[in-house]
C-alpha cells in the first residue's frame, strides 16, 4: 500500500502537526484502498456549475494557443470561449521566476483526448523555488477588471519523482484576487480516483510518478473560487521535502468561469465643430466653398476625433422608447474632464429591461451652452438580446456662433413697377451698396425712399452644415406701426413666386408675415426668396 509522505520539513506555509499528519495518513490509506492507480482520463470540474441567469464558459484549445504565444508580452489576448459572446472576456497571461537559475524548459500548450492545456517544465536550482503564472481578467469592451463567477481550474501531473537519484515532490498553490483586493484560495474539488489532496495547494499522497502530458484523473487537482475574481495565480513549486530537484512539469486548465452578461451602452456628448474654434466660429459667414467652413467634419452629425471632443454639462438617460411616457432605467450625467469629457458608459444586466425590448438613449442638457443640436437627442440603440456591446450612441451639439442655418437679407428700392426681374444678376451683384440700383446689405440711410414707394427683399437662406435641413420655412414679419415701426407695410406685386409662399402667408395688400412652404434646405447649399412691400404714406410723427 502506499504510505503518505511527512511533510516535517516543508516550507513554513505547510506545515503540519503531527497528529494532523496521523490523519492525514489514515484518510489516505481508506482513499488509495478503494481506487485503482492505473490513469484515467481527465475528469470533469466538480465546480464547473454557473448559477441561474450566467453564461458559464471555459477555455477553448484556440485560446490556450493564443495565451502562450503571447505570454510575458504584457499583452490581453481575446478569449472566445463558447458562450456564444456573452462574456466579453481578455486574458493576460504573465510569468514571474523566484530565481533566475531556474532552468526553463518548456511553457507551451499540450493536448490529450481531444483538449488542451498549459504545460509548464521546470529544473529549479533548488526545493524553494518556484514559478508564478499569473492569469488577468479583463472586459475586452470597458478594457476594465472582469470579475468572473465560479473560476474553477485543474492542474494535472502533480506528483511524485524518483528517477536517478533525482526527486522532486510537485506542489499546485492557486489563489485568485477578489473586487475588494483580498487574495483568496481555491476551494478543492474532490476529484473521484485522484490521488491529489489539498493543504493550501495541490499535492500528491502517492509516491507514483504519473506519465507526462497525458491529463490523467490520477494527478488531476481541482478547485473553485468561491468570490468573483479579477486574476488568478498558479504557483508551481515544491514540497520542500525532497532534498534534489530534477526536470519536473505539471499541466494546467481553467475549467469554467461564470458572468453575468452586461448590454453595454456608451458615447460621447460631442461638439461637432469640426474643429472650428470659438474664435473662428461666426454666426454671419454663409460662404462653405472656401475659408474657416468649407470643413467635411463641421456640423455632420459624426463625432470625428481628434479635431472634435466631448463637452460636459449634459445628462443621458437609459429609457424606453415610449415617446409618451418613457420609463428611465438609468441616468448618468456624462464626464466632466479630461481625455474622457463628455462619455457615458451605462452596464446593465437583462433584467433591468423586464419584457420591454425598445431601449433608447436620450440626451438632455440646460443653461445655455451649446444650445443647437447636430444629431437627434433620442437614439434608438436596435437593442437585441444577442448583442451586448452598443458604442458610438453619440450626440452632437455647437455653440451658436457654428449654427447650422445662416440668413441674410437685403433690399431693393423700387418704385413698384408690373414686374421685377428678381433673379437678373444686374440686380444681384455681390457688393452692392446703393439701394436702388439692386438688392443690397447695406443700411438704409434715411434718404433712399419715400412713403407710397416700394421695397422688394431678398433673403437667402443658407446651409452651411454637412446634413440637411428638412421642413426649413422661413418666415418674415413686415413692419407695422403696432410693433413701433415708422410706418406699416403691405406685400405687394410683383409675386416672385406663387409657389414658395404657404397658403397662411400675408396676402397682396395687407400687413403680416410672409411665410413658406416647408422644404429641405440640402448640406453645403443655400437658397433665395424674394418678394415686394409697399412702404407706407404716412410717417410715424411720434
């Protein structure tokens, strides 16, 4: 039979009493009585169980290449897994040697029945050294620590060498690191016809030495994590007992994780400039073929960075789509700054949404900074419960200064002929300064009109931005002596266009507002409207 090895001359964190290890040894007797010692095939996780409402996952064989190819890289590998994309999981793999005259034989990837683990060979220089392999959880979506659920792994080949003269007594420690910073062990999973007990890591009672490579149940060591880890480690060392070392290797896997699956939304509260300063931004200048806004970026409703960055001062909420009465499941006031100003990032398990499937995102700010919208304050983020990651839900604004819409109006006295040729470049000369001579900018001086003569107007509206305006109408009130002016004006002939005007504009000979017809004012283009008033024949005395 097999007798169970003292432990008298282990390192200090494993050590036993005597009358622990009489125990010890009586518990081991009845186990090795009853198994057979011959290998068996690896043996199923007892702590691969995830709880109600979590994708449970594990390794794919593709990931256990992937992670030792970038191992010591300092680099997170993404891992696929098989939970369909519902744990959005990256692994860095490093590891950290207790002496540099540890002779490093092989860190690579084996395969047995059809799986694959990690295979770790070593000749330390002597019984206290060890390896550390440490494992890094990270959201490959938030690029933050993932606390992943029921962690279970196995280490295999743990045992017992007597080869030449030369003994090695294998040792497995795996700790993990929970959200509140503690360093935890695994809980040891019986493993039925292992040969592996447990005292604050992995060992063997046999002194069997177990064939290399092959994921026996024989060597087979499991535990689970009983809290959320962000990281595991997996010391490989030695008992402490023997007093050679020799070429010595274990294998190990990670048999499970567990998580709750996260629908991610997130953007950014942007000011879509194009990069157009406060300082150049003009509330007058209608030219986009040249100069400060002839900008692809400027007002398009694309946050395009790095010329565009975030803002502050806004709120999103995470809602239904009830335009009536939307439900509100969360809020966040976007970043304040810094690299990450204007960002919202919203986490929120399924069950956040009950049976409601049509989720927006809706955007709100007050006071009055940046007060003209570039893109629709309510996304709907074409929510489906097979994908969880939604970015770029963003919004845009500006100030007002970059608004996209620029009007312009200029005045053409007439002494109210039949018709007016309204469009005939003579009368549209870009400059003009005398008001009778075309349509001009200009102020009207005092002198350049009496009452009962006639004054025709052109406004031009112009759109500046990179998106259209749609339903645009322009409206213009004549002057009228109720609101102060020193006369009233009527609209008169001639009719520019029976076609622009909407059936509610002011009609021939009365005092109103002129209005249009909604149309679509397209991006980087403009507009002209145009028609005649009659100035009024009695001026305002008062």
């Amino acid at each position: 039979m097999y007798k169970v090895k003292s432990f008298s001359n282990m390192m200090s964190t494993f050590s036993f009493s005597n009358y622990q290890s009489q125990i010890l040894t009586f518990i081991s007797f009845i186990i090795l009585s009853l198994m057979s010692i011959s290998s068996h095939a690896l043996a199923p996780n007892p702590g691969a169980v995830c709880s109600t409402g979590s994708s449970q996952s594990s390794l794919t064989n593709a990931d256990y290449t992937n992670l030792v190819s970038a191992v010591n890289t300092d680099n997170y590998v993404n891992i696929a897994g098989n939970a369909s994309g519902s744990i959005p999981l990256q692994i860095k793999m490093n590891t950290t040697e207790s002496s540099s005259n540890t002779i490093l034989g092989n860190f690579g990837v084996t395969e047995a029945q059809g799986v694959r683990a990690i295979n770790v060979r070593r000749t330390f220089p002597n019984t206290s050294a060890f390896t550390d392999i440490r494992l890094d959880f990270r959201n490959s979506i938030t690029m933050q620590p993932i606390y992943l659920t029921n962690v279970a792994l196995s280490a295999f080949d743990v045992d017992y060498a007597n080869s030449n003269g030369n003994t090695f007594d294998d040792y497995v420690q795996i700790t993990g690191v929970t959200q509140a910073g503690t360093t935890i062990e695994g809980t040891f999973q019986t493993i039925v016809g292992s040969n592996i007990a447990y005292f604050q890591g992995l060992y063997t009672t046999s002194t069997a030495n177990c064939p290399a490579k092959d994921l026996g149940t024989q060597c087979q060591g499991s535990v689970q994590f009983s809290q959320p880890v962000s990281s595991v480690k997996v010391r490989y060392t030695n008992t402490g007992r023997l007093s050679t070392t020799t070429n010595q290797e274990i294998d190990f896997r990670v048999d499970n994780y567990c998580y709750v699956p996260q629908y991610i939304f997130s953007g950014t509260v942007f000011d879509d400039n194009g990069g157009i300063t406060a300082a150049q931004a003009s509330a007058t200048n209608a030219n986009f073929t040249s100069g400060t806004y002839n900008n692809t970026n400027y007002f398009n409703g694309v946050f395009n960075p790095p010329q565009e960055t975030g803002i502050s001062g806004s709120t999103v909420r995470l809602a239904s789509c009830d335009s009536n009465n939307p439900l509100t499941y969360a809020t966040q006031t976007v970043n304040s700054s810094g690299a990450t100003i204007g960002q919202f990032q919203f986490s929120v398990p399924l069950s956040t949404f009950g049976s409601n499937r049509n989720i927006c995102l809706i955007e709100s700010r007050t006071g009055s900074s940046y007060p003209i919208r570039t893109t629709t304050d309510n996304i709907n983020t074409a929510f489906a419960t097979t994908t969880y990651n939604y970015p770029n839900r963003n919004f845009g604004r500006v100030i007002a200064e970059n608004a996209a819409l620029v009007l312009r109006k200029a005045q053409y006295v007439n002494n109210c002929p039949s018709t007016i040729p309204y469009t005939d470049p003579t009368l549209n000369r870009a400059g003009e300064t005398d008001l009778r001579n075309g349509f001009s900018e200009s102020a009207n001086n005092g002198n350049a009109l009496t009452p009962g003569q006639c004054i025709a107007y052109r406004i031009t509206a112009t759109n500046r931005a990179n998106v259209p305006i749609n339903n645009f109408v322009m409206q213009d009130k004549l002057q009228s002596k109720s609101d102060g002016a020193a006369v009233t004006s009527t609209l008169a002939n001639p009719v520019a266009s029976t076609t622009d005007y909407a059936s509610n504009s002011v009609a021939i000979g009365n005092n109103g507002t002129v209005i249009t017809n909604p149309f679509t004012l397209n991006a980087r283009s403009n507009r002209n409207f145009y028609f005649n008033t009659k100035y009024g024949t009695t001026a305002n005395t008062q």
